[in-house]
DNA sequence: CGACACTTTGATTTAGCTCAAACATAGTGG
DNA sequence: CCACTATGTTTGAGCTAAATCAAAGTGTCG
C-alpha cells in the first residue's frame, strides 16, 4: 500500500457512502442498494490541512478521490522548475480519474488549498462496478468531460488578457453557482500559478480591487464580491 | 441532417473503415469483423480546404470524426471577440467526443489549417457499439484522457514563459514523434491565438529563430528544426 | 499587372517583471 | 507574556519584453 505520511496522519475513518450527504451529487450516484453491497474495499475518509499532498504524480495511481468539502489544487510543473496550477478542484468534483486507465500515471500533484476532506476508493473498485453499471460509465464520461472543459476554460478564460482581467474572471469563477457572492481568497502566490502572472502583480491587483470596493472584507480573509464590476472588469479591462 | 454548405462541397465518398490505411491506430481499431457489419450508418470522408469549419460549436453535436491527415485547430472565443486556440488535432486524432454526452454541445469550432481529410460518424453508431464493446469504451477513455493531458500541456508548456520558450516549444511539439525534424508552420496569426501572443510577437521571433539558423526552410513552408538548440531555448529562455 | 492577404520590420508605449524593502500576522520558545 | 523568527502581503523604483500602431515588403491568384 503506497500511503504517504501525510495522508497516514489525515486519516478519519471509514466512509458510509449509503449514507452520505453528498450521495445525490457524486459520482455514484447511479449505484443500487446492490451495488455497495459489492463493496468490499474500504472507502476512506481523510481530512487534509492546507498545503498537504492528497497524492504525487509520482505516486503509483491505484486510488480515485472524491472532495467532500475544501479545495485541492492540481499542480505541473515546467523543466525550469516552474509550477503551474492546471486546474482548482472543490466539493463533489472527482480526482484521479486517470487512475482508471491501465498503466497510467497521475498527471499532477493535487494539494489542499484549504481545510480539505476527501474520500478514497480504489480504482479496481470503479472499473468493475463499470464494468456492469452503464449508468456508472455515462457517469464517468461526463465527469471526464466536465474536466476537459474545465481545462478549456481555465486556457481562456484565466490565461488570456490582461492581468485585471484574469483575476477579475477568477474571482467571478469562485462564486459561479453559489448562493453567496462571498469566497476565500488563495495565497497571492497560487493565484500568480493558476494565471500565469508573478505573486507581486496578483497582490498589486488584489489590492487595487480592494480599494476600489470591487472586494470587500467579510471577515478575515472572506471576500464579497461586486459582481457586476468585475464582470464588466473581465470583458472590458478597464 | 445538419451538414453545412462547407461540408457538403467537401464530401469524398463513403469510408471502407475495413481496409483503412489507419485502422490500426484509429478509435475502432478494437472492433472486429462483426461489429462492422452493424454499422449500417453511413461513415463519410471529407476533404476540407485550409480554412474550412468542420464544426461550429452552435451544430448539434450528432457526428464524431477521425483525422486522416493535415490538421484542425479547436477554437473558443471570448466574449471581447478575442479567439484563443485551445488544441491542435492531427492524424488519428478523434473530434467531437462531447457528442457521446446527451444533451451535450461541441465545445469548440473545429476549423482546418492544412488540406485535411476527415472520416465522420454519428455518434449514435458509437453510443451502440460501445454499450457491447468494453474494449471500444477502454478506448473512448484512453481518448478523452489523451485530449485532458493535451489541454494540460497547452496550459503548461504554451502558456507559460517567455514568447521565445512558447514559440520553441510549439515548434518542438509539432515534430515530436515524427521521424523527420521537418514540419509546417502555421499562419503567425495562429501561432499567437495557441500561444496567446500577438502576431507581431509570433513573426519576429519566428523571424529570429530563421536567422539564427534554428529554422531552416527545406522547401516552400516547411522548415527544419535544430532540435537540441530549440530544446535549450525552451528551457532557459535565453 | 494589380489587388489582396500575409509577413516582416520599425518606432513608441506600457503592462507586467524583477529586485528590494517595509509591513503584517501567526507561531515558537525562552 | 513578549521577543523572535518565519511566512506571506504590500509597496516602491526601474527595467524589459511584449503590445500597439503604422508602414513597407513579399508572394499568390484572378
């Protein structure tokens, strides 16, 4: 068993998936009674504090993961040395996919950017319930596309324009789909990674925002946003 | 049946995917004597002049495609107006995996660069075949994550570092498992809607790399590469 | 040949990078 | 509890790569 440390320690118990809160959004969704009945290995919880590994692209990719609440980052990282976050993952969203093909590799690192709790199921477990649950492979299809287009649009959308512009379209993207227009910020530093600008300009530029009212301080390091601003701001550039 | 005027001038006859020359290598290379009996569905093949869409992202995404040579380039706007290039696809490569998803939208227009021919199915045929066909949908996966790590390297290696770097390391991308270090470039537009430069930026150093011998034009628009010195460039910037 | 589209080159401006220092915040240990 | 280090953020000043605006080449095709 390929367990790192880190994850040792974040160890939280064994999931009930049957039970679980998530049940409806996630990706089993489709499974009958019967099939958790099949279910023999163990799901594991884990909790992971900011900036642990949940896995390396180094690491042999037996596992799949599911994000419980928090968020991870996926890292590359360039021959120079260079990282750069691909893509942000959060509540409901899968990790590892690539782990179901055989004979291949993580393709990055995933760190918790935050408080982070996950659960971990083998991928030998996915791909035999896949093997006679079509309703899981439609299932699996659409999460591998959702992340393709994701991919996209982390291309256009946070890695055209100028720097106004892409944390503008960022900021916008972490409160898409929420009831609030309230988020947390990440450290300048991953916010230079994931657009591809240096920590200073992200911080210039955070800071611009916020003596301007386009971003306001909730409570400590918990932002409203001026949606409509910064919509015209990601469009615009001004 | 949505099939644009484009298209429709394109047409070259119906495929015998039994005796294609790309069989081998090609998203059905899994099927055997028998499944192709079940494809009653017309599968055309298309020539498509440079410039010609193959599919916008407003079609309804009913037909999957295979390139049998040239290349299309997978486009996203903004909504400025401003395009960015999100993928190159070349031989083998497979268009419109999205249309497998109900209620999906192709994600792109897909706009050929070179003289391109192009084999089209519906997606329905593969929807059938795959529900009988594990190996067709280990195939569909391989696909999908095939395209994920593509968008992840566009992101990393093409959007990140200098103009030099990111021009270096297109170049080098588009010879890498190829015999020969000969290829053609694209439109210096284009290279900066992949790179996400201007087109000033991409022909002056395009221009440059010319006259510092690191592109050597063998004949009309094909250029050899000095690999190793385009290596060192697109890791030290230099 | 002339028209059109694309590439190259030039001159100027500027956004963002670099290097550096000051400031804030939280954790550590005497 | 406070001094002290460590870590991240903000700000400043100067520099540079790339954007912008504009014009001159180059090749292709009717």
């Amino acid at each position: 068993m390929v367990k790192s440390v880190t994850l040792r320690e974040a160890w939280s118990g064994e999931a009930d998936c049957l039970n679980c809160s998530l049940r409806t959004s996630v990706l089993f969704a489709g499974l009958a009674q019967s099939d958790f009945e099949r279910i023999h290995d163990p799901i594991d919880q884990f909790n992971l504090k900011p900036g642990a590994f949940l896995y390396r692209s180094s690491d042999l990719p037996e596992h799949m993961f599911t994000v419980r609440s928090g968020a991870l980052k996926l890292v590359q990282y360039l021959p120079d040395g260079s990282q750069r976050i691909v893509r942000i993952v959060r509540a409901t969203d899968v990790l590892g996919l690539e782990a179901l093909l055989e004979g291949g590799v993580y393709q990055h690192d995933a760190i918790a950017l935050q408080p982070t709790e996950v659960c971990r199921f083998p991928a030998r477990l996915v791909r035999e319930l896949g093997r006679t649950n079509p309703e899981l492979q439609r299932e699996l299809i659409a999460r591998w596309q959702l992340a393709l287009s994701e991919a996209d649009a982390w291309l256009t959308e946070l890695s055209t324009g100028s720097a106004r512009q892409r944390i503008a379209r960022l900021l916008l993207r972490l409160v898409r789909n929420r009831e609030t227009s309230e988020c947390q910020l990440f450290s300048r530093e991953d916010m230079g990674a994931m657009l591809g600008i240096t920590t200073e300009t992200a911080s210039r530029t955070i800071a611009d925002f916020k003596r301007q009212g386009l971003l306001t301080e909730s409570s400590s390091n918990r932002f409203l946003l001026d949606i409509p601003n910064l919509k015209r701001i990601s469009e615009n550039s001004l």
